[in-house]
C-alpha cells in the first residue's frame, strides 16, 4: 500500500469509500447524498489538496480530502449542496450550518479535511499517513492550521486525532466535536 495525491482516476474509488464508511442510515442509503455532502466538491475541485492510501493495484482505499480556504469552498460546494437538497433537504443544509460552526475558527485555521480508509487499510497507520502528506502540503503553500469536524460518540476518532496533535476547539455535545491543529 501506499501515499500518493488524488489523481482523476480515483474519484469513483473516493465516491465508494466515503459511501462505505458511512455510518448514519440515511447515507448507507443513499450513495449520492452523503457523496455530494463529503467526497464530490473536494475531488472535483481540489484534488490538488487531497491525498490517498492505495493497495497492490493502486486503487484508492482511504483518502484524505481538504478544502484549503473556507470562502472558496462555501462558493464552489453550492452546487453539490443543491443537488443533495433534492435527496434529503436538511442534509443539503449542514454543511452550510458546519460553516456557521467554523465562522470564528477560520483565520487561525482555515482550511478543514476529511478522512476515510476502508476497514482492510485501517489499523495500518494510513490514517496517520495521511494527515502527515496533508500537513506537509499545507505547510508548503503556507496554510497556518486545519481543522474537522468528529460525530460526537465517535470516540475512536476523537482519541486518532488527539494522538495526532489536533486540540479540541469547540465541542458542540452529541452533535460533535470540532478539532484543529496549527501547521
């Protein structure tokens, strides 16, 4: 397995990965909806950004995806957010709300990520792996810090991304927590 940054080829692996890690009923159903919410703009419009763990035939496993700057982001994801409307009309919503959220973390850290890796590549060290090839990046176009956001009962992450230097910045109860960590 490897590390390597996003490359066209891997935008329907991406698309399969973020729908299998998914966990909330109505994304298992609907592959589209939690794709346009979580996979689709990152892959489209800044693949630049993102990074993948392969296996032996380099297909995509896992990703890190990242949007370096919230502004552009809430410019180009409107029209993925509208078309998740039509599948599920809240849903189409939250990264609008997330943005909300984010409103006063943005200066200090001002681009956020996403990561999957499907379960055979898990417990490997990619996830780590990842976050690593996306700091280094982050650092090299002069991005002061990064931050995500975590489902609140997710623990297992919140101790992943403790153990990889984030620092809890807001936590928002059950509806989650948000991390981030200065590059």
């Amino acid at each position: 397995m490897a590390i390597r940054q996003l490359q066209p080829k891997d935008k329907e692996n991406c698309r399969t990965v973020c729908h299998q890690t998914a966990t909330a009923p109505k994304y298992i159903k609907s592959k589209d909806l939690v794709c346009l919410l979580y996979c689709d703009y990152y892959v489209d419009n800044e693949a630049d950004n993102c990074f993948v763990v392969t296996d032996e035939d380099d297909n995509a496993i896992g990703y890190i995806l990242c949007a370096e700057d919230q502004k552009k982001f809430d410019k180009g994801v409107k029209p993925y957010l509208k078309k998740a409307r039509k599948i599920d009309f809240f849903d189409g919503l939250m990264p609008i709300l997330e943005s909300v959220a984010f409103k006063g973390l943005c200066k200090k850290y001002p681009a956020h990520l996403h990561v999957d890796i499907l379960p055979t590549g898990q417990g490997q060290g990619y996830g780590s792996k990842l976050l690593k090839a996306l700091e280094e990046h982050l650092r090299a176009k002069g991005i002061k810090g990064v931050r995500l956001g975590v489902g609140g009962d997710n623990t297992g992450a919140h101790r992943f991304y403790e153990r990889n230097g984030f620092v809890l910045l807001k936590n928002l109860g059950g509806m989650g927590r948000i991390y981030g960590k200065q590059l």
